[in-house]
C-alpha cells in the first residue's frame, strides 16, 4: 500500500476499467483480482528463489551480481542525462 510504483503502476491499468457508476461488487472484483495476482506473484518468486538451488547461487554470486545491477543503473542514468542534455 505504500510504495509509489505498485500505486503508479495498478492506477494506469485498472483505470481504464473503473466506469463511474460501477457497483461496489465491479470495483471489489477488480482489487480482488489485482491483490490476487500480486499475492500469487510474490509467492511464485519467493519459493523459486529460495528453493531449488537459487538461493546459495544468489548467495554465490551476489558480489558479481550488486557489480552489473550498478553498472546497468549507471548506464540507464547517463543515457538519461545525455537525453535531457541534448534537447
């Protein structure tokens, strides 16, 4: 409920499904399948990263893993500015 992207994100695509005078069973309907999906989501990657072997693979390679995680953030941020520069 607090973080600024899941809001942004579940505003832009269910907005486009809320009619104004929709009941209260239409609107129930569409947060229940948006917390459904989230929920079955988050349960999903959280067994498949700390079952089947993930886990001590992330733990093994979390070094190399933080290092090209920065490196593609510094890339995304330069072009970025370079974009905002050259208009």
């Amino acid at each position: 409920l607090l973080n600024p992207k899941i809001l942004i994100w579940f505003t832009a695509i269910f907005s486009q499904f809320i009619r104004i005078d929709a009941s209260n069973l239409e609107k129930m309907i569409l947060v229940s399948t948006a917390a459904t999906i989230d929920v079955l989501w988050y349960i999903i990657v959280s067994i498949l990263v700390t079952g089947y072997g993930f886990k001590n693979f992330f733990d093994n390679k979390k070094r190399l893993i933080q290092k090209l995680m920065g490196v593609l953030l510094i890339v995304i941020a330069v072009s970025l500015l370079y974009k905002l520069i050259s208009y």
